[in-house]
C-alpha cells in the first residue's frame, strides 16, 4: 500500500510562504503607491530617454504576454503524489507562469547581449 506522507515542516514552510507572497504584495503596492505620488510632470524623459513610455510599454507588454501564456496553456491531467490533477484553470495558470518565466528570462539575456555589444 501507497501511503503520501507529508514532510515535517510542511506547514511551516506553507505558512513562510503565504507570508511572504502577502509581504510582496504589499511592498508591490507601496512601490506602486510611492512612484504614482512622487511622479512629477516632464519626469517621464530621464537622459534623453522616454522612461515613462517604456514602463508602460513593458507593463502592457507583461500583461499580453500573461494571457497569451494562459490561452495557450495546457489543460491536460497531471498525476501528482498519485492523484490525478484536472482543474483546468490551475494546469493554465501554472503554464502560464512557467512559460512566462522562461520568456523573461530569454528577454533578459537578449538585452544583456544587445547592450553589451551597442556602443
């Protein structure tokens, strides 16, 4: 007989974290909060360089590409610690932040590479 038997500190960490899930949003929404307060007229051009149109740029661009993940996330049933797994919206969820993840991380080492080699 299979038996799953939970790890010891379970809760603990589960508890660690939801707590830190909640301190990251709140510190999100501060930021948030704290640059809309703080943001003066003719402060969006930093250097010559349209700060304020970029931000939103990529704040859009995350945004499209969180529900372009979702839609074309994967509904299939994952066996998970012997139980088959076939909530629909959570499968989508999960590959949508795994896919996204992983586009991020591609769009990081791209600008890393392109930066590094433009004078």
């Amino acid at each position: 007989m299979n038996s799953i038997v939970s790890p010891f500190f379970a809760d603990v960490m589960l508890g660690l974290m939801y707590l830190m899930v909640v301190a990251a949003l709140g510190v999100t929404a501060y930021s948030v909060w704290h640059g809309m307060r703080t943001r003066r007229k003719g402060d969006d051009i930093i250097n010559g360089v349209p700060a304020g149109k970029i931000g939103w740029c990529v704040a859009i661009l995350l945004v499209v590409c969180l529900l372009v993940t979702f839609l074309l996330g994967s509904s299939s049933p994952v066996v998970t610690n012997g139980v088959k797994f076939t909530d629909v919206f959570w499968l989508k969820a999960t590959d949508m932040f795994i896919y996204t993840s992983i586009l991020l991380i591609i769009g990081c080492f791209a600008s890393a590479i392109v930066s590094r080699f433009r004078s």
